[in-house]
C-alpha cells in the first residue's frame, strides 16, 4: 500500500510539472497561476500545494529532472577506451541535439531563455549555479585528461576552455530559442567542430575519431 502511495504520489507529481512546463512555455511564468496549472494537471490547487509550495519550486524541480536525465546520458558516453577530447565533443553536440529533439528540453530551454529574470531569485539562482558548475568540473575533468594524452595545445588554460565552451554552447541554445530555422544543429556542430579544432594539438584529431 505504502508502494503504491509513493507511485501515486509520483504520478501526481510528474503531471503536475508537465501541465506547468506547457503552461509556462505558452503563456510565460509571470502569466501563468498554479490554479491554471492544477486545472490543466486535472487536480485541485490543494494537491499543487502538496507537491509545491510555489511557481519557482516547480521551475527548479524542472532544471532538476532535465538536468539529471541529460547528466544520465552524458555519463553513458564517458569511456576510458575514447579519447577524453572526443568524449568532450561528443557530450556537447549532445546537449545541442537534445534541444531540438527532446521536447521537454527544449521547451524548458525556452522557458529559461524567456525568463532569465526569475534566475535572480535565490533558490532558482542557487540551482542554476549548481548545475553550471557541476557541468563545468566535469568538463574541466576530461580537459585536464585530454592534456595528459597531449591532446590539447600547451599554451591554453584548460578552466578557461572549459568556461569558454559553456558560454558556446549557451549562445548556440539562445540562438536556437531566437531563430531555430537559421540556427540548425548542422549549424551548430560546425560551431563546436571550430572550437576543438582551435583547442587540439594539430597532430591530434579527436573529431575524427
């Protein structure tokens, strides 16, 4: 019984997240109440209050499953058989085909990108920098690997780098957000394949591997 409370429970509260990513997505999270979000879940706002307390715990419950279902699938392409450079390359083209092909993603990229002001609330503010910079160690984890392969050109800072992509590939997701006709994933890979290629000694090849 107690099982299949908890399974409810979880149920209740994947819709409830559904109903409010479509709704913030059509209408903007100022625009959007959780009584519009209860009655599009099919629940009373008594059972939104259960799960939530407010629109931005709802918002970073949403960053939070996103985030974890993209770090799931990013873990899955590390293998200490590739090169950490390729594995680098392979995990950013990821994340810009998952804007275009997941559509929660995508829709939460939207949402995010529509409403950066909401980032300055302290708890969104306080998630948002934790997932940055958990993406940002990993990444610096596999350029410090990549450097010890003699993968990546001397000179370079490998914290700089991997600062310098996260700002690429956040620019490449707003100018999806803004003009996705012009701004393709084909677009896009090309903007990262000039990135490594800049960045890799030019004996070394990851992109090829």
């Amino acid at each position: 019984m107690a099982r299949r409370s908890r399974e409810e429970a979880e149920k209740t509260r994947r819709k409830i997240l559904a109903a409010a990513l479509e709704l913030f997505y059509a209408k903007g999270v100022p625009r959007v109440s959780l009584t519009e979000i209860a009655q599009k879940a099919g629940y009373t706002r008594g059972a939104i209050y259960s799960h939530f307390s407010s629109k931005a715990e709802i918002l970073r419950e949403l960053m939070i499953v996103q985030s974890d279902i993209l770090s799931n699938q990013i873990d899955e392409m590390i293998s200490p058989e590739n090169p950490p450079l390729n594995s680098l390359f392979v995990i950013s083209r990821e994340m810009l085909r998952m804007v275009e092909e997941n559509r929660e993603f995508g829709l939460l990229v939207r949402v995010m990108f529509y409403s950066l002001h909401l980032l300055e609330e302290p708890e969104l503010k306080s998630t948002t920098h934790s997932i940055f910079q958990k993406s940002l160690e990993r990444d610096t984890r596999l350029l410090d690997k990549a450097r010890e392969r003699g993968e990546l050109r001397e000179n370079l800072d490998v914290k700089i780098i991997a600062m310098s992509l996260s700002s690429l590939v956040q620019g490449l997701f707003m100018d999806w957000v803004f003009d996705k006709n012009t701004c393709s994933l084909n677009r896009a890979y090309q903007s990262l394949e000039i990135f490594f290629m800049g960045i890799q000694k030019n004996s070394y090849h990851p992109l090829d591997s």
